[in-house]
C-alpha cells in the first residue's frame, strides 16, 4: 500500500524543515511506501531552497510551487498536491507539524485491518518549546526530546466527556481537522475533495468530512495517533473569527437542507474572542441537537491500540 503525505507550506520554512526532517525518517511494512508532496502556496521565504535540500536527499519528497493569488487557499493547495499524489491513501498534515515514525505506518494499518471505506482522524499536540527540538525524536519518537508540551488535543477530552452518551458521535464530520487526518483517494476523488470557495481560517475540512460522512465514508478516530504543532494553538482572534463566520456560511449554503450544518452556529462563540466560551460545554451541546435531528449518515467509532497486529518490519 502506498500513502501519499500532502503538505501544504506558506512561508515557514524553519518549521517545514523540521517538518520534512521527520518524515524522512518513517518506518514502514516492507509492503507499504510512501512519498511526500509539499504545496508551496506561494512562499516568500526560503521555502523553495529548503525543500530542495530534501529533495535531493530523498527521492520520495516533491515539490509544487503555486504562484500566490486572490484565489489562494488552503483547500486549492491541498486539491493541488491530491491530483498530483499516486498513493492509495492520502495523509494530510500541516508543514508546521512534527510526526513521530510511526505516523505514517499508523495511518496505513486502519486500512489494512479494516479495508471497508473509512477515513482517519488523528489528533495533535501543542509545543511549548519548537526551538529546543532534539534530533533523537526523529528516530524515537519519545515526546520527552520535543521541549515540552503545552497541551493536548482539545478534541480528545471532548471524547472523552461524551463517552458516557453512547453510540456514535453524530458530529464527527466537524472534527475532521487536516492537520492529521487521512481517506483512500478513491474516496477523496468521489467526493470532490476540497472545496476551493473557502478562503481564510476554518472549515473547509470540516466541509469535505461532512461530504464524506454523507456518502458513506465511516469516520474513525484513533486516539493513539498524534502529530505535534510547533507552537501554541491559535487564540481567538478577530481576523480568524470573521473568516469562520464567512465560512460557516458558504457551508451551511452549500448544504442547506442540512440541520445539523446549520447548528454549526451554536459553536460560533468558541472563535469569538469577545467571548471565549468553553469549547467542550458547547461542542457537547452541538452534539447533542444534532442527536436529536434524523440521521444523516453513521457515526464514528475510537480505533483503539490493541485493534492492530504488529508491525511487520
């Protein structure tokens, strides 16, 4: 089996060489490969000559350049690296992220254990430290070489909380964050992978998860699986907060016989730094109206450790 990995990059290249840096180093089954498509959307910086030194390190890395426009957007740069990929899976991880070597291999076992059509969500934590990064993560993987952790995933302890619920998560497709998910291309093409009329911050992966969930793509998580931010999570802002609000918009358009798209709105004063509210006390409210609202299409499942056999070297 082959995954592609696409990572989209806007002037960051000290992050995505850090980035890359851990991507070379992947184990694999003997069966399985892998290559590595970097969408640079129009960097300024030192991108170009940072991917090149990787590139001619490993044959497996590609680079695509796409000239900065009005158009620009997270979902064209990663429709770009889609349509160019030649893997059976494609694992999408932001160019500011860190993966330990397992991560790709992790990814690619859900598919073999489990060949129904499914896609992946993985989850990430947050750096407190990026530049005290120790080369030894590369090979090990141990969080303990990452410079500290600020925090975990936001999304796992929602999980958790909702647990005692029952059943499957009916808003899954929401989680669907592309800083560590992955879907069969089979599966992105059918749907049309991203939408490219979502500019700015948020939801555009959401978006695509909710057209796959409704045409019968199962949404799994897997809570062992993480990718690492250098940095902090993004705080409220203004800016990011008025690009989701235009984005929750051109979702609930698209997608307007929907109900549980259009209470997506419940979730607005999570972005609204005037507010902050807590996220988990209203996510767990979103969930629960979607709940009550007919079923749209199956729920999610938690992909646990013990579901994989061992790793064949």
């Amino acid at each position: 089996m082959k995954a592609s990995v696409i990572v989209p990059t806007f002037n960051s290249s000290a992050l995505l060489d850090r980035c890359l840096r851990t991507f070379r180093a992947q184990r694999l089954a003997a069966s399985d490969s892998l290559e590595v498509l970097v969408v640079d959307d129009g960097s300024t910086d030192p991108t170009a000559e940072t991917v090149q030194r990787h590139l001619m390190a490993d044959s497996r890395f590609r680079y695509l350049h796409l000239p900065r426009s009005a158009t620009s957007s997270r979902s064209a740069a990663r429709n770009r690296g889609a349509a160019e990929a030649t893997g059976d899976i494609l694992i999408f991880v932001d160019g500011d992220q860190l993966v330990p070597p397992t991560f790709v291999d992790r990814h690619l076992r859900h598919y073999r254990v489990m060949p129904e059509k499914k896609a992946v969500i993985g989850f990430r934590k947050y750096l407190r430290a990026p530049d005290a990064f120790d080369d030894r993560f590369i090979k090990d993987g141990a969080e303990e070489f990452l410079g500290g952790l600020i925090k975990s995933d936001i999304r796992l302890d929602l999980l958790d909380r909702l647990s005692h619920l029952g059943g499957d998560l009916k808003t899954s497709w929401h989680l669907f964050f592309t800083c560590n998910v992955s879907v069969p291309s089979v599966d992105y093409k059918r749907v049309g992978g991203f939408n490219e009329g979502f500019r700015g911050w948020g939801l555009e992966d959401s978006e695509l998860g909710y057209r796959l969930g409704r045409s019968g793509t199962q949404i799994v998580f897997d809570e062992e699986s993480f990718a690492y931010h250098q940095g902090p999570p993004l705080s409220p802002n203004k800016p990011a907060y008025e690009g989701w609000l235009k984005n929750l918009i051109l979702f609930t358009a698209l997608h307007k016989e929907a109900p549980e798209v259009i209470l997506q709105a419940m979730l607005a004063p999570i972005f609204n730094p005037a507010v902050g509210a807590n996220w988990t006390d209203l996510y767990e409210q979103f969930e629960m109206c979607a709940r009550s609202t007919p079923a749209t299409f199956p729920g999610s499942r938690v992909q646990v450790e013990d579901d994989f056999p061992a790793p064949v070297a």
